[in-house]
C-alpha cells in the first residue's frame, strides 16, 4: 500500500508574504468524484458497524459454550469504550490526519480493523479461557480505537470535501452507519448458526480488507486538519482565542447524550419487560424493537433533507427528537394499569425511538458548530475535530452505559417508574436545546450558516 501523504510542499510551506492567516485552503474534488467518494463513505460505515457489532446476538451464548460467565462477556464488549476514551486523550487523530491523505487513513483504517477482527475470532480457539479473555479484551479496546478513527476521518473528509453538503454528508452516512448497527445481530447470527464463531470473524474481517481495497479509489485528498496554516505573530493572540474550543459546544452534546442514554437504556430493558411484565418471547422483544432500525433510517433521511435545505436549526431538530423519544419511553412502559396495551404500543414506540435518536445525534454536531461560530466567530480545522472527537466519545459512553445502567437498576424500580426518570432526561434535553437558541439569537439570517470554516 502507498502512503498518500498530504504535507505535500504546498502544505508543508508556511503562509506566504502577505498571506498570513489562520485559515483554510482546500481544494474540492470534482462532482462525479464526489459522489465516488460519498459511495464508498457510506460502504465503509455499513460494513465497519456491521462488524463492530457482529457478535452482539451470540456474544453470551458462544462465552458459555467456553464456560466463560455473560458477566464476563459483557465487560469484554464494554471494553470498547476503553478505545474511544484513550484515542481521544491521546490526540492521536489528528496527529495522523497531519500526516497523510484521507485515502490513505481511511483504508488503513479499514485493514487494521480486518486484522483485528480476524485475530479476534482466532484467539476464540484457544482452550485458556484467561488466554481468550484478555486477547479479546486487547482486541475489543483496539477495535474501539478504530471506530473513534473512523468517525474522526469521516468528519474531516465531509468538511473537506463536502463544505456545501456537510449536512447529506453525515445524514447519508448515519443511515448507512445505522442500518449496518441494524444488521449486524442479524447478520452474525445467522452466519454463526451456519459456520461458527471462528468462521463468522473470518468472513467479517475479509469483508473489511475487500473495503480496504476499495477505499483506495477514493482520490488522496489532503485532509481538511492539515490545510490550517499557522498563524501570524501579530494575529497570534486572534488564532489562540478562535482555535480554542468554547465550553457552550457541550450543551448540545449533553442534549444529545441525555437521549442516547434513553435509546441505550430502551434497547436491553424492552424485551425483558416484554417478557417478564407481558409474559411474551424474548424474539417477539427483539422483533418490536427491530424496528427501531427502521425509525434510525428515516430519521436519517429527514435529518440529512431538514438541515441541509436549513428548514430549521439543529437544535430545534434536537428538541422534537428528544420529544419522540420521551413519547417512545412513555408508550412502551405504560402505567400498571394500562400495561396490556404495550404490546401494541411499543411497535410504534420502538419507530418514535430510532427517529428520535437519529434526528438528535446527527444534528448535535452541527448544533456543537453553531455554537462554536456564535461564541468564537467561525469554526477552525482544529475545532471542528475537536468537536467531532467530543461527539463521538460521548455517543460511545452514553448508548453503552444506558446498557448499563439498565442491569444497574435492575430489581431497585420498577420499568414504570424507571421509564418516568428516563422521561425526566428527555425533558432536560428539550430545556436544553431551548437554552442553545439564546446563544444563537445573534445569527440574524439562517441562510447565512456553514458548518465549516469558510475557505
């Protein structure tokens, strides 16, 4: 493979005599390139979520198969989080996006993770279950390094590329990101039914190298990071206060956390209520909330034509999305009561929660830019992945610990009043992205909003 690196002269030189800025120069592809890229973009997320997610339907089953506890299995898949976590504090984004071509990371990306998934499944036939254990632990937290890169370089190469199309950018990816979450139980299941453990990650890790090869198709464009030039000694005190990130950007990220908990949380808590209060099948649990799927995609599909034609801002798309999912929670956890009507409640509860969460976490980092640009005055390279980092952290540790939390409350309230607290987040969600349009309110025309910085 050839490193594609983008410190070309052009970008290694410093600004020029007369050129002193803190700004971008990047260069679009063409059209026809574009849609090449926005194809393989959305390939890449579908089989990346595919196989991050491909054992979460038989991950319990094949560790007691090895005579391993679920509570044991569980701590390996929530290891993941570990991954996020550190390549965040570590910077090690955008230390690689300084250096190479989005080509080039993407499908290094994609092949790293090949590697890791294979050694994963691997590692399964070993007879040491502490052996097992830890090397699928090692390999989990590494996979969630992946992952956080994949959605660091993403978001660098739609500001790069699709300055004018930012928002179909990440609406068309998050569809394809959600529909491969989507897949992935069951993809993995009915592949571990007809080949087994071991085979299932061979075939997901051949799956992720043939995407590696595809990538490099993309055109090795510089990243978007790496086009900011140094400022000037008499704008350095401008730079430093642009570039810093404004502590208001985490507003519409704890917005958009509150409801990423609840879609967590719903996601393990609704088939054994469905089971234990209504006396049903675990598999009629996992087909209502199948649905979600559904709701994640049209979301994604709305979300991508609202704030795109910015028929609204994206903390409004925030608020009615946290209403759906209040509105989710409410039906499908009905008062004691009522609770023989959830059965046909929660098919359109589980609809309201998908749309609901796609509608929040795909406008919240457009609404972290909004907010950035009316306190700083524009939205740097270096924020812009600062942000992103920021966004994809809390979305990792939030839908992981609202799993969490659900086995932590378990057997100290009941689904109803669990249901009312989770509600009450919802409610402080809408409150704040009510509290974002105060520090908007400068913006006189909507028309006027870019979430990048102006090249």
């Amino acid at each position: 493979m050839v490193q594609d690196c983008c410190n070309s002269e052009r970008f290694l030189e410093g600004p020029e005599s007369g050129d002193c800025d803190y700004k971008t120069s990047n260069e679009s592809v063409s059209g026809k390139k574009q849609l090449l890229m926005l194809t393989l973009l959305m390939i890449n997320s579908l089989v990346l979520w595919i196989t991050f997610g491909i054992r979460s339907g038989f991950l319990l089953g094949s560790f007691s198969t090895h005579g391993i506890a679920s509570s044991v299995a569980g701590v390996v898949e929530g290891s993941m989080l570990l991954g996020y976590i550190l390549t965040f504090f570590s910077d090690l984004g955008s230390v690689l996006m300084r250096r190479y071509s989005s080509r080039f990371l993407l499908a290094a990306n994609s092949g790293i993770t090949a590697l890791l998934t294979l050694a994963t499944g691997v590692i399964y036939l070993d007879p040491r279950n502490v052996a097992m254990v830890t090397v699928s632990v090692v390999m989990r937290v590494l996979q969630g390094v992946c992952s956080y890169l994949s959605y660091v370089f993403l978001f660098d190469t739609f500001s790069a590329q699709f300055p004018a199309y930012f928002d179909v950018a990440v609406a068309l990816n998050g569809l394809a990101g959600y529909a491969g979450m989507g897949l992935s139980v069951t993809v993995g299941c009915v592949l571990y039914d007809q080949l087994g453990y071991v085979s299932t990650f061979s075939v997901a890790s051949a799956c992720c190298m043939f995407l590696a090869m595809l990538l490099l198709f993309l055109p090795p464009t510089p990243t978007h990071l790496s086009t900011q030039k140094p400022a000037c000694t008499d704008e350095e005190q401008s730079f430093k206060k642009v570039n810093r990130l404004s502590p208001l950007t985490l507003i519409p990220l704890i917005a958009s956390l509150f409801v990423n908990l609840n879609f967590g949380y719903l996601q393990v808590t609704e088939p054994e209520f469905m089971h234990e209060e209504l006396e049903k099948s675990y598999s009629f649990g996992g087909l209502v909330f199948s649905l979600s799927t559904v709701g994640l995609i049209l979301g994604s599909v709305i979300s991508g034509v609202v704030l795109q034609g910015k028929l609204i801002r994206a903390n409004t798309q925030m608020l009615w999305g946290a209403v759906l999912m209040g509105l989710a929670i409410l039906l499908t956890f009905l008062p004691p009561s009522l609770q023989h009507f959830a059965a046909y409640s929660s098919f359109p509860a589980a609809l309201l929660a998908g749309a609901g969460e796609s509608l929040v976490t795909l406008a919240a980092i457009t609404a972290m830019y909004d907010v950035q640009r009316e306190v700083r005055g524009e939205v740097t390279p270096q924020c812009a992945t600062r942000i992103a980092g920021l966004w994809v952290v809390g979305y990792a540790g939030f839908y992981f610990g609202g799993s969490g939390l659900a086995g932590a409350v378990r057997g100290l309230l009941s689904f109803y009043h669990m249901a009312l607290v989770m509600v009450g987040c919802c409610a402080l969600s809408v409150i704040m992205c009510i509290s974002i349009a105060t520090i908007n309110n400068r913006t006189t025309q909507l028309s006027e909003k870019s979430p990048l910085l102006n090249s």
